[in-house]
C-alpha cells in the first residue's frame, strides 16, 4: 500500500515504468514459486482416491492338489482338472519338499491369497486375486541378505490403481507412481539410490507436465529383480 501511494506522487510516464517493473517481479516471483514447487525432491504421498473395498474372501473347497496335476486352459484362463474347472487350493514344491507357492481356485479362476516363498522361506510374493484379477495388494520381496520389500502394487479388477511404489533391494525409495484403472494418472516420480530426483511429471488426461526421463518405466524390470505379469 505504501509502494502504491508513493508512485502515485510520481509523473505519469515514470509511475506506468516503475508499477511495470513491480509487476515483472511479483510474476518472477510467483513463477520460482511454481517451479520449485514442480521439482520437489520431498517423497510426501499423492494419492489418487482410490478403490477401497473391502475384499470379500470367498469361501474355497478344502481340497488341495498339487499344481502339476492341473492344465491351464490359455483359451478361458482356467485351471482344469481331468477337463473340468478346478476348484481348491494349488500347491507347488521345491525339490527339497519346501512348499513354494499356494493360492486358491474357484471354478478354475484364481481366488483370494496367492503366495509364494523362496527356497529359504522367506516370502517372495504376495498376491489378491477375485474372479482370477489381480484385486488389491501385491507385493514382491527380493532375495538375498536383506529380504526387503521391493515393490508394493495396488490393483482394482485387473488394473493397476492407485498408488504405487517400489524401492531399491538395498531400501531407498525407487518409484513412486499414480494409476487409475492402468493409466498413468497425477505426479509420477522416480529416484536414484542417493535420493536425488530422478523424474518429476504429472499425468492429466492422457498428457505430461513436468520433467519426464525415458527410463522411468524401466530400471527395476531392466535388472530382472520382479516380474508383474
């Protein structure tokens, strides 16, 4: 207020020239503030509203049968047994007898928990399935030492939706993305192992603001540490 009423005192021509350049500052200004705002290395969540029902757990036959007695049938995506739909729970060994994978079947489609361990027993993977999609959490741990979490995926019907996020095997932060029913949707970001910020974009209907790298979508994947079909 008072820069205002000092340059109401000036002569027309030079209070035009100095409310211009007071102008030019405040847009500078405001611009640094977006910028900054953009290129943030802060890893606060920025969750998309996000599919959260309940899962409902159904209920499965008692009956328990190794996996290599089933055919998958590639043409419907089904489990059979002897040419019927397969209903119960599937088991995979390791050689040694150590149980390696177990998930439940309904009506030849996978259902509820699928897991899977290592050979030491660790787990390796952590699934939910309904009607045979992938529905809700799945989650990947590396093998080795550390055991960590590499990757925390979230699913609605098949797709990846949501919020989504996957580390380093040492345990720094490598992506954090933003899905909506599979497509790229609000601020993706990826890091390098120091925490520096690798990538910064965010997704709006089908566009891209920000500072985009083309090996966002790779790394991890690149390094054969998980597999997500």
């Amino acid at each position: 207020m008072r820069i205002r009423i000092l340059l109401d005192k000036l002569p027309v021509r030079i209070s035009i020239l100095l409310k211009m350049e007071v102008m030019k500052n405040y847009l500078m200004m405001f611009l640094l503030g977006l910028f900054s705002f953009g290129c943030s290395n802060s890893i606060e969540k920025e969750n998309l509203t996000s599919v959260n029902e309940p899962l409902s757990l159904v209920e499965i036959p008692a009956q328990t049968i190794d996996k290599s007695k089933l055919v998958f049938n590639n043409e419907n995506s089904s489990w059979t047994l002897n040419g019927n739909r397969f209903s119960g729970y599937v088991v995979r060994f390791y050689a040694d007898s150590t149980l390696q994978q177990k998930f439940g079947v309904v009506a030849g489609k996978r259902q509820n928990e699928f897991l899977e361990w290592y050979p030491d027993g660790h787990p390796k993977l952590f699934a939910n399935y309904h009607q045979g999609k992938l529905q809700g959490a799945k989650k990947v741990w590396s093998f080795g030492q550390s055991h960590s979490l590499i990757s925390h995926l979230t699913y609605h019907a098949g797709k990846l939706h949501g919020e989504q996020k996957k580390w380093y095997p040492t345990g720094e932060i490598y992506k954090i993305l933003n899905m909506n029913m599979g497509q790229e949707e609000g601020i993706q970001r990826a890091f390098r192992k120091n925490g520096d910020l690798y990538a910064n974009y965010e997704a709006k209907a089908g566009r891209i603001y920000g500072l985009k790298r083309a090996a966002l979508c790779f790394g991890l994947e690149n390094e054969n540490i998980i597999n997500e079909n």
